[in-house]
C-alpha cells in the first residue's frame, strides 16, 4: 500500500493528487529506482478509486519519466533525487565543437521573419503558407474577447510615469495564480519579471551572469543561440536528447524539458535530476523555457523543472503560444540574488514591457479568456498531430511524442529537401531540422500545424508527401 490520501472535497482532479504525491515519494526518496508500484488496479481497489484514476497517474508519472511500464512486470521507479550511481551517469560530455559565431542565412530569418500574425489564419491565394513553429492556432470565435480586452486598455488609466519594473502588480498576481495552477509553481506576485517574451526574459539574464559560455540544446531554440552570442558569450552544444552529467565550465544550460525544442522529447525525470546536479557543481543555472508545455493532448502539462530546485533554475515563460507572439510578452522567475540584479539593471536601463500589453492580457486572464484559448488550440493541434503523422510516418521517424504545435519528423538531409522544395512550390514554407541543428546534424523535418488552416495544412502534407513517396 502507498502512503498516499486523497482527498475528495479539493478541487484538484483525484489523478493530479494522486500523481503528485507519488512524484512526492520519488522525491523525498521514500520509493527508490527499481522500487515495483502496485498494479493500478489493486492500488484504485486500495484507496476506494475507479481504475482510471490510478492509469491516468501512471500514465502521467511515465510520460514524465518517473515511473516505467514493463509489460508483463509491472510499474517500476525509474528516477529518484537520490542517485542509485555514486554520480549521476554522464553519457556525454558537450565538448562537442563550439557552435559557430554566425548561423546559416536560413536560421537567421527563419523565425524571426515570420509573417505578421492576422486573427484568422485566412490570407489571399498564392501567397506562402508557413507551416512554422511559431504561429500558434488562433480561434475566431474568441475574437469578441480579444476586441473586449483592448477596449478595456483604451480606457485604463495607465500608469504616469515609468511603472514598476517587475510589471503591472495586477497582472503579475493574476500569473501568479495560473503558473500554480497550470504549472505547479508556487510563486509570490513579486517573485515574477513581466518580460517582452522569452527572449527578452533572456536577455535580462545574460548580463547578471558571471563569465563564461552558456550551454544550449543542440537542436534547439536559435534564438537562444543567437541571443547568448549577440551577448558576446561561447555557446556550447548541449546534446538535446542525452543526460548530461557534466557541464564543464559553461554558467548556464538553456533547456526546453517539457517539449524539448525541436525534437519534441519530454526530459526524463532522471536526466532532470542529472542535469541540476551538474549545475550545482559547476555553479550554473539551468534556464527553463517553457514555451509550449500546456498544449499536451494525451496527459496533463509535464510540470515545470524550476519546481525541483528554485534556487537553480530560472523560469521562463511566454504569451507567444498561448495568445500570439506579437503580444511580446512574457514572465521570468530568478533565485533571489539573480531577480534583485536583473530588477536593478531593468529599472536603470527603463526595460519593462509595454503596458497596453500587460493590460491587454490582464483582462484575458481575469476574463477566462486564456484559458478558453489554450482548451480551443490543444484541441486543434489534437485533431491536427495525427494527421500529420498519419501522413509522415510511412517515410520518416518521429522525433518525439506528439505534442504543441509541430512535429518533427528525421530524414536523410536530401530527402528532407526534396520535399521542403515540393512544399515550397506548392506555397508552403517549412523547417529543414538541419537549420537547428549544430555538431548534432541531424536531419529531417519541422512541421508546424497552428498557423495554417486545415485544408492547407491537407495540401502541404500531399505536397510532402508526394515528393518522399517519389
Ligand atoms: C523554443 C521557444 N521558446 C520560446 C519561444 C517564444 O519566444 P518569445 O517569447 O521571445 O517570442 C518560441 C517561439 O517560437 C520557441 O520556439
């Protein structure tokens, strides 16, 4: 019997509690790697449950890599906090070439020339569709709430003068609130920076850092990549799918662990554990983006890393998925020492976020309306992850689970052209993986499912498709 108890009159779901309890006795090391949990039906029978609760909590814990099914054995402990190795295991070291100083031509504009968001993702004939990763699914029929919620800041009072540099108190109380209840954190209004998005949330950290390279995922994010080199700092090539036990002398490590950016993987909850222990030895940070980690559609959000030791890791966040990326904004949680020097530099140097934003998405917040935002595009992306795979499957691997807004499909590099040039001569813009990758070179596919409709997105695939299938 797990000393686990469930308590009916919360409002959190039965399989949430049970989930974070049994996470809980992971962590204070109560079960141990190799430990065997009950069968999920003899634990529902155990504490007076349907077995769907037990299944979904296994579920969860496996998705988050906890726990892992072993068919016919049974549901082991696959991750505690305390080692079952003297250290945790270091399969690769990131002495892999340094990343060079100038990206290829095709990552600089890639994202950052993103066609400028319009609410309905309809748009005249003949002009290139995006199937990018950064245009998220945008509801028409939220457009009332929309239009409401800038009406609102045309008659707000803004503030007179230059306001408080962490952001609008209100808005910061109203994340606070959401970052609980969607991503677990426990957070005081005041321990959060309103940012102008991830990248500003990065660039507000990258100063307040001593000397040295900073380590971010390969493949990853490049505007990350491009935004610790523009801040003079050495990237070094963090393997994005290996359990990294080292960080040699790198400061930080910038991860995505609930979608790793672009190959999909969830971190595992060992390499997680791995990963802030070798930040701890070297003195680093870990620096969580957690872009798109509500848009899961087979268990609930993987929970953030930074609710594993708040003292290491810096939390960032972002409006880019869940409304639209041109909002630029976006939220930022330092250990203390960290929060007071980027506070301090931010009031000098006047770098707030806008206000008409930050108002904007207070009244979304408090009007509902992100949250119906967030339920309408998972269950586009839902309905929409399958089709891609049943279409790409039968000529490519799938990097990751499915998940948020794209999925990203391995090939050979010339295959993967062949059909982003079929795509783009049927007016579809799509993602080599190679523009992401740096010493990792893999290959393959970024195919991004938010911006487009779903006929388009029916005429891209046939695109792809035909040409992988020649
Ligand atoms: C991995 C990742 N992180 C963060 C973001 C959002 O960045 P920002 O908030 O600066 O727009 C994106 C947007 O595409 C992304 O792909």
């Amino acid at each position: 019997m797990l000393p686990v108890t469930l308590d009916r009159t919360s409002s959190e779901p039965l399989p949430a509690q049970l989930a974070g309890q049994v996470r809980a006795l992971v962590l204070s090391g109560t079960l141990g790697t190799g430990d065997r949990l009950p069968s999920s039906r003899a634990l529902a029978a155990d504490l007076g449950v349907s077995r769907a609760v037990t299944e979904q909590a296994y579920d969860q814990l496996t998705a988050e890599g906890w726990l892992e099914a072993r068919r016919g054995s049974g549901t082991y402990v696959t991750a505690t906090r305390t080692p079952t190795t003297a250290a945790p295991q270091v399969t690769s070291r990131p002495t892999s070439p340094r990343f060079a100083r100038s990206l290829p031509r095709s990552a600089r504009t890639d994202e950052q020339a993103r066609r400028s968001t319009s609410l309905r993702s309809s748009r005249p004939t003949g002009v290139t569709s995006r199937l990018d990763t950064g245009t998220p699914f945008f509801d028409p029929r939220l457009e009332p709430g929309w239009r409401r919620a800038w009406r609102e800041v045309s008659v707000a009072t803004p503030p007179p003068g230059y306001d408080d540099p962490r952001g609008l108190l209100e808005l910061r109380e109203a994340l606070a609130a959401r970052l609980g209840r969607t991503r677990g954190l426990e957070l005081h209004p005041d321990e959060i920076i309103v940012t102008a998005g991830t990248t500003d949330g990065l660039r507000a950290l990258l100063p307040e850092l001593r000397p040295g390279p900073v380590a971010v995922e390969d493949p990853g994010y490049r505007a990350a990549a491009e935004t610790v080199l523009t801040y003079g700092r050495e990237v070094i090539d963090l393997p994005a799918v290996e359990t990294v036990g080292d960080l040699g002398d790198a400061v930080a490590a910038y991860v995505t662990p609930a979608h790793q950016h672009p190959l999909g993987r969830v971190m595992p909850a060992a390499d997680r554990l791995a990963l802030l222990e070798a930040a701890r030895r070297a003195d680093a940070v870990v620096i969580e983006d957690d872009y798109d980690s509500e848009f899961r559609y087979d268990v609930a959000p993987v929970p953030a890393m930074a609710k594993l030791d708040r003292g290491r890791v810096v939390y960032l966040g972002t409006a880019a998925k869940s409304v639209i990326p041109t909002l630029r904004l976006g939220w930022l949680v330092a250990p203390p020492d960290l929060h007071e020097l980027i506070l301090r530099r931010r009031t000098i140097t006047h770098a707030g976020a806008a206000w008409p934003s930050q108002r904007a998405l207070l009244t979304l917040l408090r009007d509902g309306w992100l949250d119906r935002a967030v339920r309408s595009a998972r269950r586009v992306y839902a309905e929409r992850a399958p089709r891609v795979a049943e279409a790409m499957s039968p000529y490519a691997t799938l990097a990751g689970p499915l998940a948020g807004m794209y999925s990203t499909w391995l090939l050979p590099e010339t295959d993967a052209r062949r059909a982003r040039d079929a795509a783009r001569a049927a007016g579809f813009e799509i993602n080599l993986l190679s523009t992401y990758a740096r010493s990792s070179g893999l290959t393959g596919l970024v195919i991004g499912f938010g911006g487009v409709t779903d006929a388009e997105l029916d005429q891209a695939l046939a695109a792809l498709t035909g040409a992988l299938a020649r």
